[in-house]
C-alpha cells in the first residue's frame, strides 16, 4: 500500500530534549516536506526536499533541521524543542517537482513540548 | 507571495442541508493549481480535489462540488444533503508550477453537520 508513515504519532516532552520525527515513504518520491499546523492558521511548510542531499527552509523552518540521506526518509530534528513548536506535524511527498502534483501526507504526529 | 483565505472558521448544519465552504485565493502566476483536503476528527489529511487555473470546469463527485472562477479568485466547494460523516476541517490550498513549490493553505473551515 502506497503510504507516507511518520513515528511517533504522539510525543510529550520537555523544553531542551532533543528529538527526532521519523518520516518514510514508500513511493519512490523525489520531493518531501514538512508542515505544521496550528489553529487559527493553518498548515505551514517546514522544511522541503526535492531530492537525496537536497533540501531548503520552507516558511517556518526556525528551530527545526532535516537531512536527506536516502529518498524515502526525511527526518525532522527538534535540537532544542520550545513550547512554541507545540503543533501537530505532518510530512508529505509527491511524484517530482511540479505543484501539479498532489502530495500526500503522513498521519501526522502530535507534539507537546512543557 | 500567494494566499488562500478561507472566511469561514465554522458553519454548522443540520444533516441534507446544502453548504458551501468558500475560498479566495491571491497569486500574480498565471500557472496554478488549487486543492481541496478534508481532515476528519481522526486527524489525516484527505485529499479531495485538484483543479488547474486552466480549467474553469466545474466538478461534481457524487454530493460533492466545485465552482472554481477565475474573475473572482474563488474556488467554492458545496456539499449537497450533508451528512454527519462529512463533519470535519476543511481546507483549501493554492501550488504554484515551480519545482520546489509547496501547498499554501487557508485557515480552514470546520464543519458540524448534526441530526
């Protein structure tokens, strides 16, 4: 089955820890990203990557990193995680690089740092 | 910079009522593509529909429906006898043609369709 799967769906923590979101799809997509939604404004991008060793800031990418290092994952990397990044979390891919395409997105992980 | 706003937060019906989620969109391209995603309140993101700023057609899937019109910047979406099941945050996003384009979306609207 066509999937985009992220790990762990629902995260507690506390401001400094470090963590990581897992994100891995298994439709071959060359373009991957990162967006989070908040209330009141919807969904924003993260981060993006158009291919392996390949990514850049999206719109909110303060205090968040990625890395590429094979196609099918993209992992995001809360270094020192604040209460502001408190949201839940969604990772997309789709087929190339066009917007034409239509993403595809994880379940979403819901994050709460205290 | 793109923009899809989305005026309404909430609208509440009551089950076969008819309701339309409006969407207005801002971009200077004249290449673009507009989407629809429902978010039941199991949290997933359903994609809905796409539509080009070529294509003025208006769809129809089964209860579902889309007027898109360009002159207005409008991309409106109609649910006919809603059901309970269509309960949800619905949100409308605009892609550019680029390469490294992303999803910009709007608020979100949510729906309460009650018996």
């Amino acid at each position: 089955e066509a999937q985009v799967t992220q790990n762990p769906r629902y995260l507690i923590t506390v401001t400094g820890k470090k963590l990581t979101v897992t994100c891995s799809q298994n439709m071959n997509h060359e373009y991957m990203s990162w967006y989070r939604q908040d209330p009141g404004l919807g969904l924003r991008q993260i981060y993006y990557s158009m291919n392996v060793e390949v990514t850049d800031k999206g719109d909110v990418p303060e205090g968040y990193k990625v890395s590429r290092k094979e196609k099918r994952n993209f992992p995001l990397i809360l270094e020192s995680p604040s209460p502001n990044q408190t949201s839940l979390y969604f990772c997309a891919s789709r087929l190339g690089q066009g917007g034409y395409n239509e993403q595809f997105f994880g379940p979403g992980t819901r994050l709460t740092v205290l | 910079a793109q923009k899809v706003t989305q005026a309404q937060t909430e609208i509440s019906v009551v089950e076969k009522e008819d309701v339309t989620l409006d969407c207005v969109y801002e971009t200077r391209d004249t290449t673009y593509y507009l989407f629809w995603y429902k978010q039941p309140p199991s949290g997933e993101l359903v994609f809905l529909i796409r539509r080009n700023s070529f294509d003025e057609q208006n769809e129809i899937s089964g209860r579902y429906s889309w007027n898109f019109q360009k002159s207005t910047s409008s991309f409106n979406f109609t649910i006919t006898a809603s059901q309970v099941v269509d309960s949800a945050v619905y949100f409308c996003a605009l892609s550019l043609a680029g390469t490294a384009s992303k999803l910009t979306f709007g608020t979100g609207t949510r729906l309460q369709v009650t018996l």
